[in-house]
C-alpha cells in the first residue's frame, strides 16, 4: 500500500468498506530469520538501529504503475533495484516497498496481482542491498512472502483494521509491525484523542496476536482519514503520541495538503517536505518516509544535531 498515493488534490477519503481480503487458511510459517527486536537491525553506515540517538529515512519504493508523486515504477524490477542502491548510497537506512496503489481514483488490485509486482522486485532488492527492508501491505499473504524473501517489516496502512490477520504474520516471523492510524471519511468528536484511541486499538490487537512490543511502530497517517487542517494539527500535536510509548514514523513526503500550501505540483514539493520533517523530528518522530533520500538525510542530520544532539563522527568544535 502506497501511503503518499492516498492524498489527492484536496481531502482524499477513502470511499467504501475498509478493504478485506479473503482467502484460505494459513499455512504455518517457517522459523523466523528477521530480527527481534528490530532495534538490532543494521541501518545506515553499518551503524545498528536505536531509538533516540538519530532519526532513521525510510526510502520509498513504487512498484505500482501509477503514484501520486509521479514515481510508480510500473513493475521494472531493474529500475526498483537501481533506486535502491541509489537510495543506499544516499544514505537511507530503510527501503520501503510497496506494490498497490491507492491514488484518486484507483483500481484495488488482487493478492495474486500486488504479489507479482512485488516479489521480483523485493527479492533482486533483498538480494543486493544492505539495508532492512520494509514491505507497504495490508495483506496479510502478501506480508507472509515478503517476510520469506527477505522483509524484515511490515508497513500496514490501515493499522490492522482490514486484516487484522496481518498481526499474526507479523507474531509469527517476528517482523517489525508499522500501525497506522486510517479511517474513511474525515469525522471525528475530538480529533487528536480519537487518533490516539485508534492507534491503541491497532496496538492492541497487535499485542493479543503476539507481536513483541519491541516491534511495533505507530504513525498518526498524515493524509490519511484527515483534512489538510487536521494533518496540520497532527504535526503541532506529534508529541502527544509520544506518551504511547512507541517509536513514531512520520510520511509527509510531497503530500497534496504540501502542495495546498505551496501551489506547487508533487515534484516540487521537496522543500515543504523539508519543513515537515523537521518538524516531525523536533514533535519526536523516529523514522521519516520520504521520496526524497538524499535531500532529507541532509534535513535530518542537521535537526537531529540541534534536537537530539546527535553529531558526526569526527566532530570538532574548533
């Protein structure tokens, strides 16, 4: 599920049921080769993840033959590996991959269809990079195989709220497991107390499945259920989710409500992308999506020195 693909033009909502995927049973899963907790994993530089020494990117990759921001890649499976080295050699420290879009005005696509878009790919990926890999799914097969190929995370848009299922992938293989918060449409009584109760009811589930509290990530879902007003309180609110006690992931990346503000179209919005994820680091985000590798590793450096002291090695002061 390609998150930055929910925003449209104005406030993108999501029209019909919470998607539901049917199938057979489960077959069980083989021993888990990820790691757990996902604080052990290898990120940038050689360096191993954890929280609150630095903000982690989270490149993104689409595999979709349509994006909202202009880069599905349709499938090719040498133009997905060539962005992932790229984005390694940039310096993310995660790739996120994802095979379905959700654009205004997109076709669902099967099971069967995500996976054939998606397993190439991530498996010439897994096979040549370094880094972890996080697979964008609300299916819980598809998240199944992705793990079995070399996924290490779990990117689920809607929270669990579509299969929860997923959370059983997720216990099982011991893969990380990002919560997000979603809804149709753009109701709420109280906005920033309704999301936060969202998000632990997604949480919940989770942890009734299984899934290590270790692993879990939650991200409010800039974008997603919301309008442009609502996404700007989410980022002058982002610190009341901190008391969750969970790792915050934040994907502003070149969303239409940047581009509301800006009058800009979603390949000039790199510097109103910029603007919120410092924002999101200085509200306590912990990982960052973005299209824009390079750009916001250079973003995050510098709001990571001011805001969590971080600096580079061979620091000097004179």
């Amino acid at each position: 599920m390609l998150r930055g693909d929910k925003m449209g033009l104005q406030n993108q909502q999501i029209h019909g049921p919470i998607p539901k995927i049917q199938g057979h049973a489960p077959e069980p899963f083989p021993m888990s080769q990820v790691q757990t907790p996902i604080t052990g994993l290898t990120v940038a530089n050689g360096e191993k993840l954890a929280w609150g020494k630095r903000t982690y990117v989270m490149g993104i990759i689409n595999v979709t033959p349509d994006s909202f921001s202009g880069d599905g890649l349709n499938g090719n499976t040498g133009s997905a590996l060539n962005q992932a080295l790229r984005f390694q050699e940039e310096g993310a420290d995660i790739l996120d991959i994802g095979a379905e879009s959700t654009r205004p005005g997109y076709a669902a696509v099967s099971q069967e269809e995500e996976l054939q878009r998606l397993m190439p790919a991530l498996e010439a990926i897994a096979n040549r990079t370094d880094l972890p890999i996080s697979v964008d799914t609300y299916k819980a097969e598809v998240a199944r195989q992705a793990v079995a190929a070399g996924a290490v995370i779990i990117n689920d848009v809607w929270g669990l709220k579509a299969e929860p299922e997923l959370a059983r992938v997720a216990a099982d293989t011991g893969a990380g497991l990002v919560l997000m918060h979603n809804q149709r449409g753009t109701e709420y009584q109280d906005f920033v107390p309704d999301m936060i109760a969202s998000l632990e009811e997604s949480v919940a589930l989770a942890l009734a499945a299984g899934v290590a509290q270790e692993n879990i990530v939650i991200d409010p879902g800039f974008g997603f259920g919301k309008t442009p007003d609502h996404n700007m309180i989410v980022m002058n609110e982002l610190g009341r989710l901190k008391s969750m006690g969970y790792p915050i992931l934040v994907g502003t990346s070149r969303k239409s409500t940047l581009g509301l503000l800006l009058d800009l179209p979603a390949d000039q919005r790199v510097e109103g992308t910029a603007a919120t994820v410092s924002l999101a680091i200085a509200g306590g985000a912990d990982i960052v999506r973005v299209h824009d590798v390079k750009e916001m590793v250079r973003v995050c450096r510098v709001t990571d020195a001011v805001v969590r002291g971080w600096r580079p090695d061979g620091w000097k002061t004179s």
